[in-house]
C-alpha cells in the first residue's frame, strides 16, 4: 500500500515517462522530479509547468484521508491551474484507479474489501 512517506520517490520514479491529463489525453512528459516539485513538459505547448512537491502532497494527502478525490475538488482546493497534471500525475500511482466521466480518483490501498 502506497503511504505519504512513499509518495515522492514514486513521483521520481515517473521521471522521463509520458503521462496523458485524464480527460483530453493530451501528452506531456515528466521531465524534472527533485525535492521542490516536478517540471514538467507538455507535448502540445512545450511550455513547461512547475508542480510544487508541497501541492502534490496535500492532494495524495486528500485522496488517502477521503480515498476519493474529483478532478473539481483537485481544481478548487490544491491547484486550479494544474489540476489535469496533478491528476495525471496522482492517477499513475500504485493504489490509484481511475473514472474518466468525471474525473474521480479512488484510492484501493488498505481496504477491507474491494467491489
């Protein structure tokens, strides 16, 4: 099961790997994971965006305390900005799964029981 003390090495471990946002698949690229954020690199504009770590973790923070987490609540309480990104970027965890219609993460670690 993925924990907070967990989340930040498997951020890194998406470095290079190209992810897609959940709702339009546009590509980008996780181009640079160090201890104050990621960088990364979207295919379509080339123009790079900076995830703060501190945003990232509050949001796996959100979606482990609640174990669901919208695109919207992403959107309205941690980045409005870079809400597809940092969705993409908590959707390519372990643990993770994903609606499309809306956007809904849901996290499967430590159940009980699964559907």
């Amino acid at each position: 099961m993925l924990t907070s003390e967990q989340l930040w090495p498997e951020i890194r471990s998406l470095h290079g790997r190209e992810l897609r946002t959940l709702v339009y698949g546009h590509p980008f690229e996780v181009a640079v994971p160090d201890e104050g954020g990621v960088v990364l690199s979207p295919v379509v504009s080339g123009k790079p965006r900076c995830i703060p770590r501190d945003t990232l973790e509050e949001a796996f923070q959100a979606l482990y305390e609640r174990r669901e987490l919208t695109g919207l609540e992403i959107a309205e309480e941690f980045s409005s900005f870079n809400a597809p990104y940092v969705a993409a970027l908590l959707a390519a965890l372990p643990d993770v799964a994903v609606c499309k219609a809306p956007v809904r993460l849901m996290f499967m670690g430590n159940q009980l029981f699964y559907l």
